[in-house]
C-alpha cells in the first residue's frame, strides 16, 4: 500500500505497479509464485536449443533436452539482478525468468550479458486463465521458453569466425591458382573457328566480337559466342536457359575442368587477385546473352529465363546473305543496263564487244566496273547513274552523248546523228515545196474568185496593198497561210458586197428619179419646166436641186411634196 494525497481526502492506494504485477494481476503473482515453487521443487526444466550462425554455417551451444539441478533458489540477488530462479548444478547456475505479462526489459538483459550467465525466459502468458494444477508440466517442459543468454555462445561465435576466416582464405588460394592457370593455359588462337567463320559470313562479326575479359575458356571468345547465337539463337525455336547452353559448350570441350564450376566468390576474388576485370565462363556466358538481349538479337520467352532468337538476328544475317548476293545482282544490273544502251546499236559498231571484258577495263581514276561493284562508298550508284543517263540520251533524237563510259557508242551516234541531218534536210526541203505549192494554190484559188467577180480590175485589186490586211495585197495575203487566205478572201467578199450595195443604192435612185421626173412633167404639164424643177436649188431640199436630193422612197416623197399641187396635201 502507498499513501495518496487525493482531491477530497488524503488515503491509501495499492502501488500501480511492482516488478509488472498490478492490483488486478493477482493471478499473475500465484502463477509467478506457483511457477517458482514447481521449478524449485521439480529441479528440472526443458531447455531449448541454441545455435549460432554466420548466415552460412550455424555451431551448436545448447542441445535440446531436459536438464537436471541439484538445486535452485528464488528471488535471490545476483550482481544487480534479482531473478526469479537460480537454478545451481555445481558451480554452474541457470538464470530462469517467468514472463506472464512483461518481458525482460532491455536493462536486465544488459545486467545479465554482464554478468555472463546463462539465462532462459519462459512465456506463462498463454496460462494466465489456467488452473495452477494444470500448469506444471506446461512450466517445466511444455511452455515456449528462449535463451537471454549463454556463455557459450562467444566461443561459437568465434568459432564461425574462425570457420569464416579459413573459408576465405581457401576461397583466395583458389582464385589465385585459377588466376595462375588461367594466365598458362590461355589459348594463343589465331585461326578462326568453324562458328566464328560462319557467323562472320552471316552478318555478327561485330556481335561476337571479343571482349578480352573471358577466361578458362580452350578457344576463342569469338568461337564461342558464335555457337551461341548460331546454334542457340537461330536453330533453337522453342528457346533456350542459359544453363543449357552452358552444358552444351562444356560438352564441346571448350571450358577447362578447374573453370567448369566456379561460384561467385571465387570469381569476385579472382578480380582481386589478378588486379583487373575478368569474367569466368559461366558469368562470361550470362553477360552475353545479357548484351544480346539488350541488342534485340535475343528475346526473353518468359519469366523463367528462357531465350530465342530475337528480330534483330534474323535481320542481320539477311542482311548479311543480301551482301554477299550483292556483288553478283550489281553486275547482273549493269549488263541489263548495257544491252539496253547497247540494243539500238548497229552490229557492225559493236562487233567485237565483250562485257565482261568492259567490266575489268579501269576509267579515267583506275577504278574498274567489277570493283565499283563490291564497293560501299557510293561509287556503284555512281557508275549506275552514268550508264542510265548514257542509257537516255542513246534514245534522243539525235542522240546527245556525254560521257559512252568505254562503250561502242559513238559510231552509232555518228551515224544516226548523220542520217537525221540528212532526214531533216528532206523533210524541210519537202516541207517547203508542199508551202510554195499550197501558197501557189491559194494565190491561184483567190486570183480566179477575183477574176470572176472583178474582170479586168482583178489583177490590179490582187497586187494592190489593201488597208483591211495591214498593208499587204491579197495575193501576198494568201500566200502566206490558209488562215491569212481566209482573210483575203473575205475583202474579197467585202468588195462584192460594197459593189452590190453600191448598184442596188444606185437602181434605188434611178428609180427615185424615175418616178420624180415623171410626177414633175405631170405637176407641170410641160417638160421644159419640169426639167427646169429637177435643176433648181430648194430651200426645203438642204438647198439641194430634187434630182440631187432623191435617192430613195423617202427623198422621193419629199421631192413630190414640193411640186405645184402638192402644197394642199401636205
């Protein structure tokens, strides 16, 4: 009881707490109490198993087992811990600690550790609602129980160092003999293998190129690698683990016997050892079909590490056979282009012409046909440019030839050139009689038109400059051009129409005065005065005399109008 200085009056209380047992935990102390009368009593107890370990290798400090005591003290202070249980077997002793609700705090621990005695908790915290009667056995064997601490266990500890050490020590005697033999028995190799030679030919030499950092390998890094990718990547379709293609180059004898098995420790002390980056076979193997992976030439098929061949292989091995058929289809194309530069021309000029003789005749700068074949720099689609462009212009008219690249061209040229000159000199000399013979046609046609309308003023009217045809005469007029002969020939028509109108204007004023002359003599009753009439000036006629101002109907009604009689009907 502790005293408590309340609010309303002062009183005493339980302790909240003495060693993890509340006012509400009296349970707990018989279980406690119970549990360390029954171990005092019994003097035996289930010790657990205890080991140490590195994460590699584990010494057993503790079987376990039931031990036995001779005796065994509660609650007495040891050092500066006060366990539940001393548990004494000579000069041994056996810490034991009950944990019903709390654990042993990390400042106990800390005591014991220093202490350097051997320390078990038991958990009773599963038994807190179990009669004391039933617990017994749970206390002494049946409960979980574990080790605080064990003075052996230093010594097992320093026995895995000491295990570790030895370990590492073989692992760098081991490194340093595969570093040694490495640097005896590598291979001095200068002649391509069978793989290596077939992958060149397919298109990965630069994928199998040699990193330098492969070692225990019995051939060359190139050799290997193209078994890979030509017997793994191409021919296995349904895939491949790197484990397999590992066997399958130990089974070629490729791996020396002391490489065939080396594990990462190892390997990671042979690049100490050797003062640089290396690579045993295996990891040399898996960095491979990494790098192939990434490149595309190989794909993962699944999760598990299974590999085919990826787009990327296919692809540069057709590339690879293209370039090898490319030589051939390049002269295949130019001896196309050079019959067809060659089919317009004449056997006598190409007799003799041997093309593949032509292919190996060097040009101006030495390089010959069969070389630009095989070239990369451009210089074949060169050469093809120049036998197209000789190709078209061996199909103009006349042909207009550059550069005949060493073919039996230019006797062609000059022959064909000559006959079209010929050709053309006929077709304009012809062109030019057919043009006289047409323009004499049409001056003929257009002098016979005249001729019958105009009689004897034909010929003059032909030659004479005429205004309507801008200063030409008709006859040069229609010389010229069916089109400028149409022209003619319409101021011919315009001529016969004005001639016409003329003479119908005049029959109209004939006819006027016709009829004037007779209303006058009737007007006048003689003809003396009439005639007298048609000759007099008349105010009312514009000051023309009648047989100056009728010309038509409507002249001729206002002449009659004048006339003596007349005055009362206008």
């Amino acid at each position: 009881m502790v005293a408590h200085k309340g609010v309303r009056r002062q009183h005493f209380q339980h302790a909240a707490e003495v060693e993890g047992r509340t006012c509400t935990s009296s349970g707990e102390t018989a279980l406690h109490k119970f549990a360390k009368k029954a171990l005092a009593s019994a003097l035996t107890l289930r010790l657990p198993a205890l080991s140490e370990s590195d994460g590699r290798r584990s010494v057993e400090v503790v079987e376990e087992g039931v031990f036995e005591f001779e005796s065994a003290t509660l609650e007495k202070r040891d050092g500066e811990v006060i366990p539940d249980v001393v548990c004494l077997k000579g000069k041994r002793r056996l810490h034991v600690e009950f944990m019903v609700t709390h654990a042993c705090g990390p400042e106990k621990m800390e005591c014991i550790r220093k202490l350097d005695v051997g320390a078990i908790e038991i958990d009773l915290s599963g038994y807190r609602d179990f009669p004391l009667s039933e617990v017994a056995s749970a206390i002494l064997s049946d409960a979980p129980r574990k080790w605080l601490h064990n003075p052996k266990s230093l010594a097992a500890r320093e026995k895995l160092a000491d295990m570790e050490r030895n370990r590492l020590a073989g692992i760098e005697s081991e490194a340093q003999g595969l570093v040694d033999e490495a640097a005896r028995s590598a291979p001095d190799l200068q002649d391509i293998g069978e793989w290596e030679g077939a992958a060149v030919e397919h298109g990965l030499g630069s994928a199998i190129a040699a990193s330098g950092l492969a070692v225990g390998f019995l051939v060359r890094e190139e050799e290997w690698k193209a078994f890979i990718l030509l017997q793994f990547g191409l021919l296995a379709k349904q895939g491949f683990r790197i484990k397999e293609v590992f066997s399958a180059i130990k089974a070629n004898g490729w791996v020396a016997r002391r490489f065939c098995f080396v594990n990462d420790e190892v390997a990671a002390a042979m690049r100490l050892a050797a003062g640089r980056e290396l690579k045993v076979p295996w990891e040399a193997v898996g960095d491979f079909l990494n790098a192939m992976t990434k490149a595309g030439m190989l794909i993962p098929l699944d999760l598990r590490g299974r590999l085919a061949g990826g787009r990327n292989l296919y692809s540069a091995i057709k590339a690879a056979a293209e370039l090898r058929e490319r030589p051939g289809k390049r002269k295949e194309q130019v001896r196309d282009i050079v019959a067809q530069i060659l089919s317009p021309v004449r056997a006598a000029f190409k007799e003799g012409f041997d093309c593949e003789v032509w292919l190996d005749l060097p040009d101006d700068s030495g390089i010959t046909p069969s070389q630009t074949v095989v070239a990369d720099d451009g210089s074949f689609e060169v050469l093809v440019g120049k036998l197209e462009r000789l190709r078209r212009e061996m199909c103009m008219r006349p042909p207009q030839v550059t550069d005949s690249i060493g073919l039996p061209v230019l006797q062609e040229v000059r022959a064909r050139t000559a006959a079209l000159r010929l050709a053309e000199e006929k077709r304009t000399r012809e062109a030019a009689e057919k043009a006289e013979r047409e323009a004499a046609e049409r001056e003929a046609s257009l002098a016979n038109a005249t001729l019958a309308a105009m009689g004897a003023a034909a010929s003059n009217w032909m030659s004479s400059p005429q205004d309507l045809l801008g200063g030409l005469s008709p006859a040069a007029m229609a010389r010229r051009s069916q089109p400028d002969y149409a022209k003619a020939a319409a101021a011919l028509d315009r001529w016969r129409l004005a001639v016409r109108e003329e003479e119908e204007r005049q029959a109209r004023q004939d006819k006027a005065l016709t009829t004037l002359r007779a209303a006058a003599r009737a007007g006048f009753k003689r003809d003396d005065y009439a005639q007298l009439w048609m000759r007099q000036p008349h105010r009312d006629l514009e000051g023309k005399r009648p047989e100056e101002f009728c010309r038509d109907s409507a002249t001729l009604a206002t002449c009659v109008a004048l006339l003596p009689g007349r005055a009362g009907q206008r």
